[in-house]
C-alpha cells in the first residue's frame, strides 16, 4: 500500500513539474506575442492605413518561409508547419511530431500578418507555441509516447489559459480540443498546472492586463428568455458553421488553384483582403477588430459587421496567412448578437456575450471549456443562460469546426454512421442517406 502512494505522488509530483516548466515557458512567450501584437496592430497599424496595401508582400514572406523552412519530416512524408493547430492535434493522436521551431515561425508570421491587416486572432499561435515547447520538455527528458501526448495537451493548455486570461477554461480546452465525446482525465493535473502557471507569469509576472467584456444587466430566469435563448444559440451556431465552411472552402480552393504554392496563395490572398478594404471603406475589420468587440457591449455597431469579420478572417487564414481563430469567432458572435438586439427585447451586453460563446463554442466543439469561459470571462453572471447556450450551440454545429483533425468519439447525432476516432474532415462521406 505504502509503496502505491509512493508512487502515486512520484507522478503526480513529475507531472506538476512538467506542467509548471510548460507554463512558466508559455507564459512568457504568450506574454511576448500579446504585447507585440498590441504594439503592432494598436500602435503601428491603425496608425498607418497605408500597410494594409502591403499585405500581399506580407503573405510573400510568410509562403516563403513556410515552403523553405515549413516542412516536418515524417514516415518519409512531407507536412506543413502550415498545418498549425491542426498539426497539434495530430501529435496529441501520435500520427505527428510538432518541431521545436514551429513556435518562432508561428510567431513571426503571426505578426506579419497583423501588422499589415490580415483579419486573425492570437490564440492560435500561443496554442502551437504551447505545442512547440511540450515537444522541446518532451525531447529534453525523454518521455514516453503515452506520457507524451499528455504533454502536448500540457502545451495546449498553458497557451489558452495564457492567450485568455482564462486558466480554468485552459485547463479543459488542453483536453477537450483534440477529440470529441472524450476526455482524458489522466492529463488534468498537468493540464490545470500549465494553465494557471501560465495565467499568472503572463498576468502576475509579465504585467499583461487582457481585455474585460462586461455584461451590464442580465435578464430574470424565465421560461420565455430560455426559449429565446436556444433560439438563438442555433442561429449563433449556423453561422459558425457558415464561418468554417467558408474558411475550409476557401483553403481547398486556393490550395488546388496555387498547387500549395504558399507564396503564390498568400499573395493572392493578400490582393483580395485589400480589395474588400477599399470596397467596405474601413479597417474596422482588419486586425484583431478589438476595438468593435468592445463596443458591441455598450453600444450599436454596423448591422452586418459580423459578416463583414466572417468573409475578411475566411479569406485570410483559408489563403495561408496565419493566427487564431477564436477573436474572430468572439467578434462574429458578439456584432451578430449586438445587431439582433435591435429585434429581441434583452439587454445588449448580455446578448453580445452570448453570441461571443456559442459561436465560439460550435467552432471549437468544446462545450465545457466554452461554458468555462463565460463564467470566467464574465464573472460568473447568467451561467444558467450560458450553459443552455453551449449545449444547443455545440449540438447544432454538427460535425464541423475549426479544426478538420479533432477526432469522433461519440458522434452528435444517430444520423450519422461514423467509425470509431474518425476525423471531422473524413465525416461527410460517412452520413447516412
């Protein structure tokens, strides 16, 4: 008995230590892009209107990068760095290794893309960077494959709590992410470690302040406000679905056009973002688009903002260029539920926050750490309505989403035949007629 509590703590004190050596590192580099990318987009960009015309060069250098020093070796095959959150999920499943470097050229190409205008979020690169350094901590101490993927969830981890300010939903999103319908609960300890750890050095350490959206009155738990809500919550969730189909879509597209000529797809992508610019007339939706985000909580934006932010942010990361998906997605729910507002008798605020999570929530099929997040993100206010919403929102998306390598453990719907731990890329060819 003593020698199994013996080595009960044994693990558990490893995988704290691991944890805390991914989170202190994550933070850190989290800490590094957060601050950059506000000095790139809120004091360089939206100073100079005239970068946005050097995006196509901007997606020039980043096809370059990613054709010369973008490729991982394999089984004898060639992979993309390009592959990006994708690429970590594979290597939570063991069908891929994340290298070292693809956390600095997720960087840089992260903050050429915002610098010129590119529509992207942040998450996505502090994820691979998270990726990156649990492969380095994996390397460095010689871990198992098994403990290995728990691991990259580690890395996955420390990177949202980090990018958020969320550790909580950090710690579910490491493992919620890669799969779903499972859970490995064997990565919690570690999941949870990295997360907080990396909270509190970008926060308490490095100084960062994140954004605070604020939800100024919720409405009274009623009968009639639930019915609203899962209403909504569908519409939420079918744009979302709108939103990666495009983005998908576009990816296809442009990668059959070009021939994965990165250079040559990221250029032409570039030439179509300042095109919708000129034609739209502002830079409102280049970017990370923070400044509408906020105001759509207090106050009206342009009724098809949320449009605009779906087409801009599908054209630029379906052509190569490279960021996070979740700001967009926030901003997408959050200007569609401000614009409904004008239609349905509930409080601004609370039906931009609920946009924000269950567009959030149908893209990245996380509907725990979604759940999470508006009670962190919103101090625990009208979690009864959130929780609905994560529910409905996650159930209607289908089997779609950001990510085409999440794995199928338990399938959504009896209308669906879909073998054990397929992938949501190969789903279609298995719905039922």
């Amino acid at each position: 008995m003593l020698l199994k509590y013996k080595n009960f703590f044994s693990v558990l004190g490893q995988w704290i230590i691991f944890g805390s050596i991914i989170g202190i590192v994550v933070g850190s580099t989290t800490n590094f892009l957060l601050e950059t990318n506000d000095y790139l987009g809120d004091d360089i960009r939206s100073k100079r209107d005239w970068l946005i015309f050097l995006l196509p060069l901007g997606g020039i250098i980043i096809g370059y990068i990613y054709m010369n020093y973008g490729k991982v070796v394999l089984n004898y095959t060639l992979n993309d760095i390009a592959d990006q959150n994708n690429l970590v999920i594979d290597s939570v499943h063991g069908k891929k290794e994340v290298p070292r470097r693809m956390g600095p050229i997720v960087y840089f190409a992260t903050f050429i893309t915002v610098l010129f205008g590119g529509s992207t979020g942040r998450e996505g690169a502090a994820v691979q960077m998270g990726g990156s350094v649990a492969a380095a901590v994996n390397k460095f101490f010689k871990i198992n494959i098994f403990d290995k993927k728990i691991l990259m969830m580690s890395g996955i981890s420390a990177g949202f709590g980090a990018a958020f300010g969320a550790p909580m939903t950090g710690a579910v999103f490491g493992m919620e992410m890669t799969a779903l319908g499972k859970l490995k609960f064997e990565a919690l300890v570690p999941c949870l470690t990295a997360s907080f750890v990396g909270h509190y050095v970008t926060t308490a350490a490095w100084g960062h302040e994140h954004e605070e959206f604020i939800i100024q009155t919720v409405p009274e738990i009623s009968i009639n406000t639930f019915i609203i809500v899962i209403l909504l919550s569908v519409i939420f969730s079918l744009i979302s679905v709108l939103y990666c189909q495009l983005r998908h879509g576009i990816e296809k597209f442009s990668e059959k056009i070009f021939k994965k000529n990165h250079m040559k797809r990221a250029f032409f992508g570039g030439i179509v973002i300042v095109v919708l610019t000129l034609i739209v007339g502002s830079q409102d939706y280049n970017g990370r688009g923070l400044d509408i985000l906020e105001q759509s909580f207090v106050e009206d934006v342009p009724p098809f903002a949320f449009l605009a932010k779906l087409i801009f942010t599908a054209v630029t990361l379906g052509t190569g260029f490279v960021g996070g998906e979740a700001i967009p997605l926030f901003f997408i729910g959050a200007t569609l539920g401000n614009s409904l507002h004008t239609f349905i008798d509930l409080p601004m605020s609370f039906l931009a926050a609920l946009g924000l999570i269950a567009v959030f929530c149908a893209g990245a099929n996380t509907p725990i750490a979604a759940f999470l997040l508006a009670m962190e993100m919103f101090d625990g206010k009208g979690l009864e309505y959130f929780f609905v919403a994560c529910i409905v929102s996650y159930l209607f998306s289908g089997h779609h989403g950001l990510w085409p390598s999440q794995k199928i453990y338990e399938p959504k719907s009896r209308l669906y035949n879909i073998p054990r731990a397929e992938t949501i890329e190969n789903v279609e060819k298995y719905k039922k007629p």
